[in-house]
C-alpha cells in the first residue's frame, strides 16, 4: 500500500519553489497558513487562481497586467521622452516608489545568461528595437540589476541601440554590485536614479 505524502511536506516544498523563499522561510509560510481559518485559506486560493487567469503580459511593454496596453503605457500624462529597461515586471514598482520618475518602460522578461542558456536570440529584443524606432525617446534608461548578468545585458541593450543616437544612460552605482534591484531601499534606488550615467560603447 502507497504510503500517501504528508501535505505540509507538500505545501513546504510547493513553497520552496518560490524565488527568494528559502527552506526556513517556506517552512514558517507553511506553519503560518495552516493556522489560518478557512475562509482567509480560501479567499487566498482564490487571490492566487484570479491572478492566473487574469493577468498577463502587456502587447507593449510586457509588464504584467489585467489590461492591454497596461496602466503605465495608457496613461497620457507620462513622458514619452524617456524609457527604463527593466529585467522583471516587479522591477517596474521599485522605480515608481521613487516618485521621481514619470516616464515610460519595457521589461526584457530576463537577462542574458549562458549558464541558464538564455543568450542574444532568447532574449527577445525584437519589440524593444520596434519600439524606439517608432518612438519619440531622448534617453533611455538601463535599469538592469548590478550582477554580472545584468551588466552584460545592459551593454547588449547599448549595442543594439546605438545606431539609434538617443542618450542612453545606466542606474548608478549607488546599488551594491551583486544585489537585486526589487531589494534595494528606495533612497538607494534614488540616488542611483538621480545619478545615473551615460553608456559610451
């Protein structure tokens, strides 16, 4: 007879699934939900299955969302000047929480890494070239994070837009190299906004 699996176990693993959440952490998450009363379990389950069903990439700039074009390439009082290239759709918040920048973004959806076999042609960049073609940007803004990916993306982003002749500028480094943007403090996210760099290839 199959001996059936213990469901914290599950519920723990499940958990450790979740980037960022370590086996400690996934097992408090764990403990903490099973205390819960059903009716909050359920309006989670709920919560988790509406956002799947509901929530999907932006045609324009593929950040996440429930409409299409999303809320920051709908809204019309933002500055058509300017673009922020961000690795992750969650990135995007970090930049707003600043309250210091109004302008437009696009989300690779990733970064280049060999090691996990994402190279130049996974890293689909096709819409972003589209965009700035058609758009009326006079600076870009290359907020990748400061690891060795992000940095080699971000000069692959440079590379491939140069021929544009628009200023391109890179988050300063008042974020510690080897750190995630969603992470960062939002004073250090403005001072790296505030002094941010241009990217001569």
């Amino acid at each position: 007879m199959v001996e059936h699996s213990n469901p914290l176990n599950r519920l723990i693993e499940e958990l450790k699934k979740i980037p960022g959440i370590g086996a400690k952490t996934a097992q408090r998450i764990a403990f903490y939900l099973t205390t819960l009363p059903q009716d909050e379990v359920e309006n989670l389950s709920s919560a988790i299955k509406e956002s799947k069903q509901n929530i999907f990439y932006c045609s324009v700039c593929n950040s996440m969302t429930n409409i299409d074009p999303c809320q920051y390439c709908s809204d019309s009082s933002r500055n058509d000047e300017a673009l922020c290239i961000v690795e992750e759709p969650f990135n995007i918040s970090s930049i707003e929480k600043t309250g210091i920048y109004s302008g437009r973004y696009h989300v690779l959806l990733g970064t280049l890494s060999p090691l996990k076999g994402v190279g130049p042609d996974e890293l689909k960049t096709e819409k972003l070239v589209k965009r700035v073609k058609e758009g009326k940007f006079k600076e870009i803004i290359i907020a990748t994070n400061p690891t060795v990916e992000g940095e080699s993306t971000a000069h692959f982003v440079a590379r491939i837009l140069k021929d544009f002749n628009i200023k391109m500028t890179r988050l300063a480094m008042g974020l510690p190299v080897g750190s995630d943007l969603d992470y960062a403090d939002q004073v250090t996210i403005k001072k790296a906004l505030e002094g941010r760099t241009e990217i001569k290839e």
